[in-house]
C-alpha cells in the first residue's frame, strides 16, 4: 500500500501505549517513518526492546498502566525529556476470553484497569501540556466486537463500548482547547496474537464472508487511520469513530 508522509507530525512529541507488540508495534513503526518523537509504553520487555532495535529509533518506557501513579510519573517524565506530548494513542488492551459465570469482582477490577481506566488517566495527564502547544490529538482504540457481540468477551467489550462513550465526552470537554479526541474500531486485525488464536482455513473463510472487501486487514491499516487523525490534515475532525474493519460489521 501507498503511504502517506505528513510534515505535520515531524519532531512532535508521540506516546503510544501498548507500543511493543500487535498494532502497537507497527503504530510505533508508523510514527518513527513520520520522524516524530516517538515514546511507547508496554511491560512486554523482550518484544520493546527488540522493536527498538529493529528501528533504531524511538523509546522504549516500562511502565504498567494499571498503576495509575506509575502512568503520570512515566508522562511527566516523558514531558521533561522531550516537551509537551502533542499526540496521545491509547492504544494498550487484552482481550483475554472468560464466562460470564466466572467474573469475580477482583477480575472485573483488573480487566477495566487493563481495558478502560488507563485511557481516561493518560489523556488527564497530557492536557495541561497539550493546552500549552495550542492544541493536540487523543486517539483511542476501540474494538469491533462488541458491536457484534463476540462471545466470552463480556468484561472487554463493556470497557471498548465505554472508549467511544468516553471519547465523545472527553471531545466535547476538551474541544475549546483544540484538543481533539477520536475512536479508531478495528475490525478482524491479522497480528500475530489474533493469527496464533484463531488462523484457520475455517476462520479466515468465515472473516471474509463477514467482510465487504475481500481481503484481510492488517495492522498497518490500522496504523494509517492513527496517522492521519494525528496529523494535521485532520484539523477539524474530532468526537468519531473512524473504522478500520474492511466493512466487518
């Protein structure tokens, strides 16, 4: 695919979350072409570090996001080294499977922790700074599925349906400030998480058959959605939901 290149983004400030592995990892790749400041945040060591590597490019910053505390320490951190944060992609999920029966009320904690909390605490910590560039860019991931209602998803697509709540709250909230808040929902993504879970003759068939366009959607078709809500060629967009799905649903 033909990429786009977006002056716009060159030597600003870019946190990504979850950065290390899946559509975070080539997010990450995606924002280094642009030659922005990229810093991203994951617990993943082995996987960081190597992306790093590969890239040689880019900041690897470890950092749990269930730790709230531990969250503001790592942006504020972020912000003494290279300024304000212009471009926030919140990004960090798990979608790990589980019964309705089995949630317990410790489990429902950690998965919104993992899932929802974080988003709201990252966005807080980077508004002060993006008020003082004029403005900035929010771009949260959602998830197609609870829009289709994948089973044994329960705890997960209750935090993706809050994201877009959340994100049209925070738009409206943040919009006088040129802040701009969106929701980018993938759709049936191919990383290698998903292709190690679920890459079946049967599988791919049943996607594609969901699917208006014919072909699998990849991570960096996702990355070109971010990209573009990032730049400034998206001045004026703010308070949606961008879907990268290949007409999924």
């Amino acid at each position: 695919m033909t990429k786009a290149v977006y002056p716009s983004l060159a030597e600003k400030t870019v946190v990504i979350t979850g950065g290390g592995s899946g559509i975070g990892e080539v997010i990450v790749e995606e924002f280094v072409r642009q030659k922005a400041k990229v810093f991203f945040l994951d617990i993943a060591d082995d996987e960081s570090q190597a992306l790093v590597k590969r890239l040689g490019s880019g900041t690897y910053m470890r950092c749990d996001l269930t730790d709230v505390a531990a969250l503001r320490g790592v942006l504020a951190d972020i912000e003494r080294k290279s300024g304000p944060v212009a471009v926030l992609v919140n990004n960090a999920a798990n979608d790990d499977r589980h019964k309705v029966e089995d949630v317990t009320p410790a489990y429902w904690e950690q998965r919104i922790a993992v899932n929802l909390r974080h988003l709201f605490f990252a966005s807080q910590a980077v508004v002060a700074g993006m008020k003082k560039l004029g403005g900035g860019s929010i771009i949260n991931l959602g998830s197609v599925s609870w829009h289709t209602a994948i089973p044994d998803l329960a705890l997960y697509e209750t935090a993706k349906a809050g994201i877009e709540g959340m994100t049209r709250a925070m738009a409206r909230d943040l919009g006088a400030a040129n802040i701009r808040v969106n929701c980018v929902v993938p759709g049936a993504i191919r990383t290698p998480r998903q292709m190690k879970l679920w890459h079946t003759p049967e599988e791919e068939a049943k996607i594609l058959a969901q699917q208006c366009l014919k072909q699998r959607v990849d991570p960096v078709h996702v990355a070109a959605m971010v990209l573009f809500l990032a730049s400034s060629d998206a001045a004026m967009c703010t308070a949606h939901n961008y879907w990268v799905d290949g007409g999924y649903c």
